[in-house]
C-alpha cells in the first residue's frame, strides 16, 4: 500500500485550483493547509470541497502561530511546487 501524502497548498488562484482538483482525485492526499490572501475564498473553496481537515493560513499569518504549527506538522509532506501564471 502506498503513503499517505498532506499537503499545503499555497494560493488557489488559476494554477492553484488545478493543483486541489489533482488533489482531490488522488486517494493517497489529503490537504490540510491552504495558505491564501483571499481568506473569503479559500473558505468558500474549502466549504465547497467539503474539506473538514484543511486549516485556512492567511498570507499574513505566515510569520505567526499558524504557519509555526503548520511547518511542524509531521503530517505534511515537504515538497515544493512554484508556478507563475498571468492573466496580461
């Protein structure tokens, strides 16, 4: 049987939603943190994904408890993915 596999994701915008989508169809990952500016819609996004174990992290909680709490979570699987996307 393979790992289990937590996540945090950063940011939700357009390359960020096809990041959750691919996410949510894996059986093996679980996202238990998405850091976003936009709080109303990261909420919204985790209401509508029916995600019950994911923490919304504002980017302005980055350098307080949350982010501690969520860098030392055991659960998360370092991995670091970087994309650009503009809309000009």
């Amino acid at each position: 049987m393979l790992e289990q596999i937590g996540v945090s994701l950063f940011g939700v915008g357009v390359a960020g939603m096809i990041h959750l989508l691919n996410l949510l169809h894996s059986a093996r990952a679980s996202v238990y943190y998405i850091v976003e500016r936009d709080l109303a819609r990261a909420m919204d996004i985790v209401q509508k994904c029916h995600l019950r174990d994911t923490t919304v992290v504002s980017v302005d909680d980055t350098t307080r408890a949350k982010f501690s709490r969520m860098t030392g979570d055991l659960r998360i699987f370092p991995v670091l993915q970087c994309d650009f996307t503009s809309t000009l």
